[in-house]
C-alpha cells in the first residue's frame, strides 16, 4: 500500500491506521516510494472487518472492480467473501446511477482532500479493528472530558466572579455600616481605649511588656465596642530596669514599625509609642498608613498629617465621611499627640502615661511635636512581615 499523501505546498507522506513503513530508514530520509504496509496480516474469513476513511483521493483503478446495483452494505458483504478484496466504496456516476467500487491487491496512490475527497473502506484485521476502536473510544473519552472539564471550569469562574462581586458589595457596606457606627465620640474612647492597654503593658503589670505589633487588626471591638489588644505572638517582655533591646531579626508591619526598630532592630515602650501615634492618625482620618494616596503629594499619611500641622489646618485631616457632633479641641489634641508619638527620635516621643494625661487635660501645656519619622510613602512601602491577618478599619 502507498502512503497517504498531504495536498499542502510541502507534501508529507504518513500510512493510515492500522498501516505501518515498510521501510523506516527510508521514512526518516523522506523516502516514501517503498509505501506502507499492514501491521496485521488479513486473515480471510476470520473476522475480517472495515474502516471507514472520510476525505480520501480514492486509490488508483487499476485493480477495482464495479459492480451496480449494490447497496452499501451490499458491497460490503460482496468484497467481504472475496478473500483479496481490500476496500470498497460506493461511487455516484452518470446518469443518477450508483455503483460499488472494490479494489484489489494494494491501494496506489491515496491523497488526502480535507475539504473534499471521498470515502473509502478498508479492510482490517480483528485485531487491528479492536485497537482502532479503542482508539476511538479514549479520543471521545478525551473529548468527553475536555468538555466537562472547560464547562465545570466556566461554571467555577463565573462562580469566583460571583463571589468576588458579592464580597465587595458586602464590605462596602460593611465599611460606609462601620463609620456609622463610629462616630467621633467612639473613635476618641477607642484611642483612649489603647492608651490604657499599652499603659498597663509599659508600666502598671508585674513585668513590662512590648508588643512589638500594634496595628488595626490587632485591636478587637466586641458588639458594644469594648476593646481588647490582641496577638501577643512577637511580644518581649522586659525584667528589672530593662529599657530598650536589639535583635537581629525585624519583625512586625511595615507602616507601623518605628524607625529605629526598621533601621538597626532596636525596640523599647516608645517603638510601642510610635506605633500607637500611627493608630491615632489612622482612626481620626479613617485612612491607611501603608498605602496612603494623596492627588497633590506622595507623602505618606504621617507626612501628609505633618504637612496640614504645619499649615494650621489639622482639622483637615479628620474623615470627611465622619457622621455625629464633634469636639475640634479633642480632634486637634488627638492628632497633635498622633504626631508627638511617631516623632523620628526616640527621646522626642512621650510615654503613654504622658499620652494619658495630654489626652484627659485639654489645658495641658504640651511642646510642638517635630518632624516624623517615615514622612513619604516610599520609605516605608512594603508588605506584612508576620502577621497576614485581614486589617481592621476605623471607618
């Protein structure tokens, strides 16, 4: 048997299932004038069959044989009985008349048409039908699956879409729901809320503990908006006179973190300090620090703080969104300490008992607070280090 060969401009010769080179060596040379060969001898009147072969150049006529007449599957009962009929087909010639078309021997010169070509039934060993079939039957399998597999895919994407589009419209209101919620007075008990917690924690428990990772997912508000000071993971505690501690190992939230804990690992009470400075800027505006966007500058939420201080303009920071009544002294006094305590040098930044009483006494003499530290977004840009717990907002 001839290979089948390709119409396109680079003809490529390849045998047809159930067929083999008879030459291999000349194959891979692409000398294809030796043609295939059957992998399965016939084996006449044993359970010969046919496979069909759709958009074929039919075999030369040289050795066929026609017969009118015949239907189909009467031509293929008649190639059947005879032991070297090899394929057969049916042909329409002129006329209107049909007639079946049986080759014998070898089939020469087979060209593949995809957009035309006609068909042609081969004869084919038991064995070599079965292998065909199951042939078949794992490429609709894979089919099969494919198309499950793309349509439970497109099911699940649209479910992930779904979700996602619900999850937003539900924090949305969660968020907006929360700054009903927390109005001025509420936010202003919050801070003081904190102010306490790190208070005992510095100064009035049995050992002085730094927590080392104080940020808005770590303080909790329960239904009545009680406050606790949560995750203790990275936390030190400090025996005797022990102020201040250095490691190797920088540990915490980027945008919370005090500089000198950043730059050289050192950590005391007033990297604490620094950090709750953070919070008070961060509950008085609504926004974040890590990730603070502003249209006319690109400092960051300390630096744009610092900025309207300097301008005499600290009510502008407060969240427009705020609802309720508000006293403009707390809110001034409120950010003033924000900015007392995230101040660059450690000296500058008061304990929180200092915190504590400027705070409660609005007639308190308190100094200007100096220059931040971690004044623009891009000193401090980073990702959570240690804790990847979704974020608390005060909005």
């Amino acid at each position: 048997m001839q290979p089948v060969r390709s119409t396109s401009t680079y003809p490529v010769c390849k045998c047809l299932k159930g067929f083999r080179p008879k030459s291999p060596k000349d194959w891979d040379k692409l000398v294809w004038s030796a043609g295939c060969e059957r992998k399965w001898e016939l084996n006449c009147g044993n359970g010969d069959g046919f496979v069909m072969y759709k958009a074929l150049k039919l075999p030369d006529h040289s050795y066929s044989a026609e017969n009118m007449s015949l239907s189909l599957e009467e031509c293929e009962t008649e190639c059947t009985r005879n032991c070297s009929c090899t394929a057969y087909t049916r042909l329409h010639f002129y006329g209107n008349a049909w007639r079946c078309v049986m080759w014998y021997e070898d089939l020469v010169d087979m060209r593949n048409f995809p957009n035309g070509g006609k068909e042609l039934y081969i004869r084919m060993l038991q064995q070599e039908l079965k292998s065909i079939g199951d042939a078949e039957k794992r490429k609709q399998v894979r089919h099969t699956v494919t198309i499950v597999i793309s349509t439970v895919s497109g099911f699940l994407l649209i479910g992930i879409i779904g979700w996602y589009v619900f999850r937003s419209r539900k924090t949305k209101r969660q968020n907006q729901t929360r700054k009903k919620l927390l109005p001025w007075r509420k936010r202003f008990d919050i801070i003081m809320g904190i102010a306490r917690g790190l208070l005992y924690l510095h100064q009035d428990s049995r050992l002085r503990i730094i927590h080392r990772d104080l940020k808005a997912s770590n303080i909790l508000l329960d239904i009545e908006m009680n406050l606790k000071i949560s995750d203790f993971g990275i936390a030190r505690i400090f025996g005797g006179e022990q102020t201040q501690e250095r490691t190797r190992r920088v540990m915490g939230t980027y945008g919370y973190m005090s500089p000198e804990y950043v730059m050289s690992g050192h950590f005391s009470v007033k990297s604490d300090v620094f950090s709750f400075g953070v919070l008070v800027l961060e509950i008085v505006s609504g926004e974040r620090n890590w990730g603070f966007y502003h249209p006319d500058h690109d400092l960051s939420l300390l630096g744009h703080a610092w900025k309207l201080w300097n301008e005499e303009k600290p009510l502008e920071l407060m969240d427009a969104q705020m609802v309720g009544s508000f006293s403009a002294n707390e809110v001034i006094r409120c950010v003033k300490v924000g900015l007392l305590c995230v101040q660059q040098r450690v000296e500058d930044r008061p304990t929180m008992s200092s915190v504590l009483s400027i705070l409660g006494n609005e007639n308190l003499m308190v100094p200007e607070p100096k220059k931040p530290g971690f004044v623009t977004e891009v000193s401090f840009f980073g990702t959570e280090t240690f804790s990847s717990r979704k974020k608390t907002s005060y909005r």
